[in-house]
C-alpha cells in the first residue's frame, strides 16, 4: 500500500495505491473517486473474524457511537484482485496525518478517524465526565495495532511532546499518547480567567508523550459565524 | 487577458491583467480589488439568459470589467474558500457545475444547459454549464483541484465534480454493489465517465461541509 | 521571543518560544490553543474599563485580554484565531501605525498600543468599517479569513480600490473614500456593494474572502426552529 497526502492542511486529500488483495477501511462517506475496477463492500465497523454475538454487539457499539461520536455506523472496504488506487477525504476542512502505530496504542477524539489499514484494532473508550468537559464527546476512540491509521483534524495538525505537564484548550485536542494521564481545569488566572478569558476549559496532560494538536476549533468558528449569520 | 492564480490552493485569488480597452464578465461579488482606471458595468445580456443563469444557481446579473486608458488589474476571488484554475476554451470545450462560474473573457458564451435527471443526480444541480467561442474560463473550486486525465473510465463522486471537457460521456448510479449498500455506504451518487479527457475534481464536498458547520449554528426562524 | 507562523495562508497558527522569563504575549480572549502548563495566564481589561469597552464596541474586539507570561526559557505557547485564513505579524516601530478592520486583532508584545479611532460618517458608509488603531514598539499579529494579499500603494500601484469587505488593514501615509462602483444600477445589483479608494504611499493587507459570504452560504444548512409555543 503506498499513500500520500496532497493539498495540505485545509483541503488534504489522501489518495492510496493498493497492491492486489489489499484491503483499505473507511470512514462512510470519504469516498473522493476511484479506478473503476475496485470494489467497495459496506461493513458494520466490526473486526472481520467477530461472530454472529459480537456483530450484534458491534451494532450496538455502532449506534452508540453514532449517537455520541458523530461517527457513521459503517465502514467501506476498498480492495480488488488487480489493485487499484481510491481518494479520500473527509467532510470538514482540515488536515490528514498518517499514523504508524508500530504496536502503541493512542486515544484519538471520536470525529478523528478517517480510514486504517493492516492490523489495526479500533475501540471505543469511555473517558467519563472529564471527556464530556473536554468537549470530545463521552468517547475516545482508542486505537491500537500494527497497522496504520489515518486521522483527520479541523485545522493543521502539529505535534506536541510532553515532557512533565502541558495544557491543551479542549477544542483543539485531535489525540495523544495512552502513555499521558489529563485532568481537566480551568485555564488558570483565578476567578476572572475562569469567567472571562475566553479560554474556558482546558486539559492538563502529565507524564511523556505524543500530544496532536489542531490549529482551529469548531467552538470558535461557531462563535465568530455567529456574529454574521442574516 | 492575462491570469495568475495565487495563494492556491485553499485560499485562492485570481489576478487578472487587462491590456487597455480590454475587458473581462464576472459572477456578482467575485471582484476583491482593483486599480482605479478599471470600470465596472452591471449587465444581464437580455432577461431570458439572466433568468437561465439565474435558474443555473448563478445570479441574474454579471459585471463587466474595462480598463481605461491604460493597462489595469482585478482580482477576483470565489464566495466560499478553496482553489481556481483558467481554462482554455477553443480547440476544447468546457462542461462545469452552474456555481463553478468566476469570470471568463468576453469571447465567451457561458450556456446554461438543463441537464436533466443526469443533471438532478449528479450533484451538479439540474443545470450545468457549457461554454462555447475561443478565450479563457476561471473555475472555482470547494476545496482544492485535481485535474484528472480519464482514458477508459473512473468513478467519481457526484459532489466532488467541478468541470469536465465536453469529448467525455458520463452516467450517473449507485456507488456500491447494490442500492442499499450505496445508501449504507454514504457514498450515494456517482459519476462513471467514460471516454478521453480532463475532469476537474475538488477535494472536498460543499453540502456536506454545509451540513456539518450548519448543524453546529443556532437554530434559524422557519 | 521567536515566533513562528505555521500552517498558513489555510490555519494560520502562532508558536511562541519564550528566551527569558518574563516575556509576555497579549492576546484576544479565547485565542490560546495550547502551552507550557508553567507558563501564567491573566485576564485583564486591557488600558481600563474604558478603553476596554470602546474596543470591545467599535472595534468588534473582545472585552478582555488575556496575558501570558514565561517563568522559564523554553516555554511554548500556541495562539490561532477562530476563522479559517492566515495570521500575519508586523514589528510595529515607534512612528509607525497600522489601522486594523474590527475584528482581526489576534496578539501583540506588551509594547504595542490599541486604540479605537472613530471613521465618522465615513467609516458608517463603508458598512462597520471601525478602525482599531495599534501603534508603539514590538510585535503585531492579526488574523485575515482567507489568505493575505499585500498591495503596495505609491509604489507598485499609484492607487488600488478595494472592496470594504475583504480590507484588512494599512498603513499610515494611506488615505482612503469610501465608493460606489458603477451607477445605481450596480448599487443594488452588481453584488460589489461598497469599496475604499486608497490613495498616498503605504501599504493594504486584503483578505481573499468575504466572511459574510460564508455566513450566507451556511445559513440554509441551519436547524430550523420549531414553532411550538
């Protein structure tokens, strides 16, 4: 499988060459084009050796996951016997960062996902109240593997390592390192910060690890359009 | 009418450098700036192809740009963020989506044409345009533009096609194996071409960005 | 201080590398996407409750402003506007004053003065066109939705018009009217509405897109209030 990236941060567009046999998952939806002689199979989001009991409970997970995360319900698998090339992209505009999991396991926000490939195992992570504050939905998706997964952000992305402790505004978090811990407070400056920065709640990481940061925030963009609707 | 696309591909703006007496048509609202010799002329070149461009998704009326006495300089730039290309009409001729439209010179004839069904299920709105004489096109694009050389046939996603050159045939069906499945999929609609030529692609789909920062506004009156 | 600009002209985004403990960043209430958890941050009504409100009013800029100050060398600090577009940085100089459109402050070094000044009627016709006035020493950063395009006036162009709606901002030494294109008709009908005739020597930073275009293209996709009373 080779992929690339074009257009880079705002309109990114990720086109992937697969060799005969390979299979590309993806989001429902992120379908650009592709060359005639693939073909693209609809999959409940499940691991593909799951039995009849565990589609029905991915069902259940899809739904859940629908209704909480934002996310489709299905997945589409791309693959030929000849191989064959498929464009993707996802529905905001924002970047696409490949990720090699090499084995580490990361939390990603539940909108983040576009497409894997290879062993890559996807989970739904309840991350409770504190994940409701970071504005992330009450799910993480975490994900784990050998294989590669594909996220996307609104805004660039940039890469972030904590070392000790660093602070992440809650509408610009796209994922992070299993290895962090992150409790969510106030931005700091006392009472008047809490009430008038702006800042609102941000999320404290400890510990060493790998923090992906987007350079916007729907939040924001909501709030400034706001002012400019007829 | 000389063209130089900058800041591709998300933020693109079209300058354009008239000699003198020379002019260029635009979609209303496309100019950005301009150098103060340059005159600016509101026209619908008669009501039925103001209200044919109007029924396109285009507006009514087009401005028409002249420099004076002297070289000048426009720019343009489409309403929503994303890319532009110049097309070359003459030897070719140019199918594109009706909100495609930025500017062209005015040796060109820009038809609004029903396309029908093909036209309803293809994302490209029940009109579509063509253009026809000798001259330049400016496209804007959602996203940014892929030109794609087609030899044989490719599928493309109904929401993601810009312009195509008029040599190719297309029909619009279902993504995946059967209805369904297309449904499931998200994929919906899409475009199988057939034959040789160009198709501009763009990067990204304007209804479903629509629906997903539209859905996060405050609720509108009815 | 370095700074850096990433990820323009699509999402302009601000990385501060602080040198010296006690360096400081003033920013616009919300702009901050992420730093060094050491780093301090203040909310203030920047120049008094005054100063403040005439800002947040003419303007469009926020009541409060946020101050973020280095405890160590090394500290990172992450600042981004809320639309899509570029940010830009100017090293203001004593002498110097950049009149900024309402809305596209985005941060400066403590350094730099904001002040409003009124456009009188001129500045009503232009359709809002309020001026915030920034001028002292250090660094300016603002915030364009879409890409910037600078046009040197006096120099490259003896002139330039430029629709009020996509003007960012200029330089001192510029004059401007604001302007109808065409005759009547095109008042109504041409969709270019109003426009700034510069005239002087200096500079015009354009943004390549309108903002209430957008608003009117999403306004559709908007849920619809429900009726019920």
């Amino acid at each position: 499988m080779q992929s690339i990236v074009k257009h880079e941060p705002a309109f990114s567009l990720l086109q992937v060459n697969l060799a005969p046999g390979e299979v590309l998952t993806a989001e429902a939806g992120a379908m650009v084009a592709r060359s005639s002689n693939l073909t693209m199979e609809v999959k409940l989001n499940a691991d593909p050796s799951a039995g009849f009991f565990d589609k029905v409970k991915a069902l259940f997970v899809a739904f859940v996951r629908k209704l909480v995360g934002g996310e489709s319900f299905f997945v589409n698998q791309f693959s030929s016997p000849q191989g064959g090339w498929v464009w993707l992209a996802p529905a905001m505009s924002g970047a696409i960062k490949e990720i090699p999991l090499q084995g580490r396991s990361m939390l990603f926000s539940a909108g983040a996902y576009l497409a894997s490939a290879g062993p890559v195992s996807l989970r739904m992570r309840f991350g409770g109240l504190r994940a409701l504050l970071a504005k992330e939905g009450a799910f993480f998706i975490e994900a784990g593997g050998q294989g590669n997964i594909f996220v996307t952000s609104y805004g660039g992305i940039d890469e972030v390592i904590c070392n000790g402790s660093y602070v992440v505004d809650n509408g610009h978090l796209v994922g992070f390192d299993s290895t962090l811990d992150f409790t969510i407070r106030s931005s700091g400056g006392g009472l008047m910060g809490l009430v008038a920065s702006g800042e609102g709640l941000v999320c404290e990481f400890r510990g060493q690890g790998r923090i992906l940061l987007q350079s916007r925030n729907t939040g924001s963009l909501v709030g400034w359009l706001t002012r400019l609707l007829p | 009418m000389q063209t130089n696309i900058l800041y591709r591909p998300s933020q693109s703006l079209a300058q354009v450098w008239l000699q003198p007496g020379e002019s260029v048509m635009a979609e209303t609202g496309a100019m950005v700036g301009m150098t103060p010799n340059v005159t600016m002329q509101t026209q619908a070149g008669g009501v039925g192809k103001g209200l044919m461009r109007l029924l396109g998704g285009e507006s009514f009326f087009r401005n028409t740009f002249t420099a004076q006495g002297g070289n000048g300089e426009v720019l343009f730039a489409p309403p929503l963020c994303g890319d532009m290309a110049v097309l070359e009409c003459g030897m070719q001729q140019w199918v594109m989506q009706s909100s495609a439209f930025v500017a062209s010179s005015p040796t060109i004839e820009v038809q609004t044409q029903r396309g029908g069904f093909k036209g309803l299920f293809s994302g490209a709105g029940l009109f579509t345009l063509a253009t026809q004489g000798q001259g330049q096109v400016i496209v804007g694009a959602f996203g940014a533009l892929e030109q794609v050389n087609v030899d044989g046939s490719m599928i493309i996603d109904t929401g993601h096609l810009v312009a195509w050159q008029s040599t190719l045939q297309y029909t619009v069906g279902k993504s995946g194996g059967g209805w369904i499945a297309s449904f499931l999929s998200g994929e919906g609609l899409v475009c199988h071409f057939q034959g040789q030529g160009v198709v501009y692609l763009q990067s990204r789909n304007a209804s479903e960005y629509g629906q997903a920062v539209g859905a996060m506004l405050p609720a509108r009156e009815a | 201080m370095r700074n850096e600009i990433r990820h323009n002209p699509d999402f302009g985004v601000i990385q501060v590398t602080f040198d010296q403990p006690g360096e400081q960043v003033v920013t616009e209430a919300g702009a901050m996407v992420a730093r060094d958890n050491a780093i301090q941050m203040q909310t203030n009504l920047q120049g008094g409750l005054g100063a403040a409100l005439k800002r947040k009013m003419l303007g469009g800029e926020s009541l409060f402003q946020n101050t973020f100050t280095a405890t160590a060398p090394g500290q990172t600090l992450w600042i981004a506007p809320a639309p899509e577009g570029s940010v830009q940085v100017i090293e203001l100089q004593p002498g110097m004053e950049i009149f900024l459109q309402s809305g596209a402050y985005l941060a400066s070094t403590p350094g730099v003065q904001l002040d409003t000044k009124w456009q009188g009627a001129k500045g009503f016709f232009a359709g809002g066109l309020f001026l915030l006035r920034a001028h002292g020493q250090g660094l300016l950063w603002f915030a364009t939705y879409g890409g910037c395009h600078t046009v040197d006036v006096g120099q490259q162009y003896p002139g330039y018009i430029c629709d009020n709606t996509h003007l960012v901002a200029f330089s001192q030494g510029l004059n401007y009217q604001v302007q109808r294109l065409g005759g009547m008709k095109s008042l109504f009908l041409s969709g270019e509405g109003v426009v700034c005739s510069f005239q002087g020597q200096g500079r015009l930073w354009v943004q390549t897109r309108n903002p209430s275009s957008l608003a009117n293209f999403l306004h559709p996709f908007r849920p619809v209030k429900s009726n019920r009373s």
